[in-house]
C-alpha cells in the first residue's frame, strides 16, 4: 500500500503544491480545509493527473472539536497516517504593537499555534501506535527574527519553532520524525490575506526581485521526506537568492 500524507490548508499555495507534489510521488493523499470548492477541485485534479487515492476533510484547523471528528470518521486504512504536514497558517494585519487589531492577533494566535497543536495532538498517537512517522511544521523566517510591524505574526511563528523542537524531543523515543520549514518571502496568498483583500498592495511586495513559489516550498517538503530512516533534518530554512534575511531583499527594478 502507498504512503499516506495529511496536509493541513491544502487549498492554496504551498499546501496545494505540497499535494501535488506528494501525489507525483505516489502518496495516498488527505487534504484538509476550510474552502470546500477548492479542496473538490484539487481531489478532482489528483485523481485524474495521478490516479491516485485522495481523501477531503473539510474543517477549521482552530477548532479542535471539528479536527477530533474529521480524524475519527477516517476508516482504519486512513488513519494509518505516515507523513503529516501542518501547513494551514496565515498573517492578518501589519500594525505596530500599539495600534495592533485585536481580531487580527487572535486569528493569527489560534490558526498558527493552536492548529499546529490540535492537529499534532489528534493525529500523533497514530503514529506513535505504529512507531513511526514524520511531522513537518511549516514555519517562516519571522519564527527566526523578528521585523518592524511583524510583532504577533513573528510571536506565532516563533512558537511554531519552539513547539516543533519539543515535539521532536517528546516524540524521539517513538521512532518519528519532525521537521520545520521556514520559508522566506514567497508569492502565495500570504500577502493577499495579510493585506485583508488588497491586491495592489499584495503584489507589490514583490517587486523587483523573484521570490519562492508555492512549488519551491513543496519540493522541499517532500525532500525531506526523502532521508532514510536514520537521517532527520531538523530545521530547513529556504530563502529567494535574492533575499538574505528578514529584512533584507534587493530588489533590482520591475
């Protein structure tokens, strides 16, 4: 039987090509999240480009009691889950601390934290039953170093680092796996849902220089899923060429 991947916010962006590129390489895929026309269209896609097995649960990643019941409606040959993604995450807001929007604060807070908790919580004593598995967080370069205006964005993604080295060491003794990725400026949807909805402004955050895509992310993910058994990597962070930091772009004219 083909592996099977768990991808949190698979409807866009990375964790859409993560399930792409997952698929490519012959993995049963579950894709989870909250827009249910995308996550139809992207099964549809799957099946017919891979001809593979494709699952949908559609829920909240900030509500445990919807990821507790998606999780235990799977079938047995579901729950046998190898590789599970916690991608779902997002930025709302770029304010400084003392203008910041509250509602803004939450939905990061709950989304980036919590959801990176719930679904670890739900899904890893199904891997620890079978003694294997791999978990990858994705995280960002704001969960290494903070920027003017990141504030609580940068807190989420500093406890996803966190979080991801405890569950590592929790989870050592039961053969899994646990990686974070930390991308660098990459044009998804990020901008777009920070920006609550403005285009314009989106998209010029990345002028005047090539940054990750969605598929740059993904063909990482699936990398380092790659390592045999005795190899882990722990912590990978990937950067546009033209980005060395947080903060620092060069940005070479549209």
């Amino acid at each position: 039987m083909n592996k099977t991947v768990l991808i949190t916010g698979a409807t866009a962006g990375f964790g859409r090509a993560t399930a792409i590129k997952f698929a490519e390489h012959g993995y049963r895929c579950i894709i989870t999240g909250r827009r249910k026309e995308l996550l139809t269209e992207l099964e549809h896609e799957l099946r017919q480009t891979f001809n593979t097995e494709v699952l949908t649960l559609q829920f909240d990643v900030r509500k445990l009691e919807e990821i507790e019941k998606a999780i235990d409606s799977l079938k047995d040959e579901w729950k046998d889950i190898d590789v599970l993604v916690n991608n779902a995450g997002l930025a709302v807001g770029l304010n400084p601390i003392h203008e910041g929007v509250i509602d803004d604060w939450e939905r990061m807070i709950d989304t980036n934290v919590k959801g990176v908790l719930y679904m670890t919580r739900i899904v890893a004593p199904l891997m620890v039953a079978k003694g294997k598995g791999h978990i990858i967080n994705i995280g960002s370069i704001a969960g290494k170093e903070t920027y003017p205006n990141g504030n609580v964005y940068c807190g989420s993604k500093f406890a996803v680092d966190a979080i991801t080295k405890g569950i590592r060491i929790d989870l050592l003794t039961h053969g899994i796996k646990v990686t974070q990725i930390a991308p660098g400026a990459a044009d998804t949807e990020f901008s777009l849902v920070r920006f609550k909805g403005d285009q314009e402004r989106a998209t010029h955050v990345y002028d005047g220089f090539i940054p990750l895509y969605a598929e740059d992310v993904a063909e990482v993910t699936y990398y380092v899923t790659t390592m045999p058994d005795h190899v882990n990597i722990n912590d990978l962070v990937i950067m546009p060429t033209a980005q060395a930091n947080a903060t620092t772009i060069v940005r070479r004219g549209t």
